[in-house]
C-alpha cells in the first residue's frame, strides 16, 4: 500500500530533522519543554501501535524511530533542568 512509504518517509524526515536538537539537548546547550517532547513521545508511539495493528510495517517503524528520538529529547531535556536548577 503506497500509503505505508509516503508516511514512513514523511516520519523518518521528522525524525532527521531533530538530529541538530538532540545534539544541543545532548550536549546541554538548551532544554526541551518536557510536556511538548513527553506528549509528543507518547502520540509517536501510539501511531506506531496503530500502524503495527494495520500491518503498515514500515510506518510502524518510522514512528519508532521519530518516537525514539522524542523520547531521547525528553529525557535529556528532563536531565538538563534538573543540572540547572
């Protein structure tokens, strides 16, 4: 199904485009807003369950893998506020 590709690929560009974000978020230099990134984390991951159950295997794991990145950002983000205060 066509679908599958065109939301897998719009997802793992998503995911790319956060690559520089986490590299700040990683190395300290700024802080995510912990609700947007955890809210954001979750919404991924039950995409990708709906796809799972869809049997869109690709997108499945393209909102695995944007989701990850999400997830890497709140952690690191929830790290680094409590560093600053």
């Amino acid at each position: 199904m066509w679908q599958d590709y065109v939301i897998a690929i719009v997802s793992v560009l998503f995911g790319f485009i956060l690559i520089p974000q986490l590299k700040d978020v990683w190395h300290g230099k700024t802080i995510l807003n912990i609700y947007t990134a955890g809210l954001t984390t979750i919404g991924l991951y039950i995409l990708g369950i709906t796809f799972f159950t869809l049997e869109m295997w690709i997108s499945f794991g393209a909102e695995l893998f944007s989701g990850t990145i999400w997830l890497l950002l709140f952690v690191l983000s929830v790290r680094n506020k409590k560093k600053k205060d």
